[in-house]
C-alpha cells in the first residue's frame, strides 16, 4: 500500500514538474518572439500569480515614445502575446513596463515605469491560429 502511495506521489509530482517545464517553454518563445517582433534583446516576461503577464523593454526605443504613441506600442505588445503566447486564456491584465538602466562602474541604477495595462477581455481571443487548450483538458 505504501509503495502505491509512494508511486502515485511520484508520478503526480513528474506531472507537476512536466507542465511547469512547458510553462516556462512557452514564456522563453514568447520573449524571443517579442524581442524580435520589437527589435530589441532586453526584453522580460514575467507571469505574477498566474493571471498577469508583464512584459518589460529595458533601455528601448519604445520607452521614449511621446504618450500616444506609447499607448499604441503597449496595445501592439499585449496583442503580440494575445495571438502568440499559449497560456493567454489563463490571464487577466497584461502590463507593459519600460526601464532605463544604467551602469556606473559596479553599480547599476534602474528606473522603471508601467504605463499601461490592458484586460485581455478588452483584447478579444487570439488572431492566429495557435492552440490555448491546456494539456490533459
């Protein structure tokens, strides 16, 4: 009975480890994508409680946008992940952050900013054709 037990926690801890891999997978390609698609390298993607996605541009030329033309930029960003990234129908809000970041010496200093969230219900399903069907679902 022991070794049953023993076995069923195994399993459903590999289970556990497997989708947190491809969770991970699928935030790596979104940032990929976005560094390309936006022509940058210092791009973060970061999932906060499982329901908001902030994506931040360090040292971008979209952070010295004039305002309007940022508010175009941050709803481009949050389609981009709408129609590219496959867990989108598990979040809420998506952010958009621009940091500046400078180096002295050993010391670096970082000013950062969010101007926009959109609510991925104001952004519609997604455009292309990828799936947001969860494995097992």
């Amino acid at each position: 009975m022991l070794h049953r037990l023993v076995s069923l926690l195994l399993v459903a801890a590999l289970a556990t480890a497997s989708a947190a891999c491809e969770g991970m997978k699928g935030l790596l390609a979104l940032q990929q994508g976005l560094a390309a698609e936006f022509d940058t390298r210092a791009v973060a993607v970061n999932v906060v409680n499982g329901t908001s996605l902030i994506v931040t541009f360090t040292n971008s030329r979209l952070g010295e946008l004039e305002t309007t033309e940022q508010a175009a930029a941050c709803r481009r960003v949050a389609e981009y992940v709408r129609d590219h990234y496959p867990g989108y129908d598990r979040l809420d809000v998506i952010s958009v952050a621009f940091a500046d970041q400078r180096r002295v010496g050993p010391v670096s200093m970082t000013k950062s900013r969010m101007p926009c969230s959109l609510r991925t219900s104001d952004l519609g399903r997604p455009r292309r054709g990828i799936s947001l069907q969860r494995p097992g679902a």
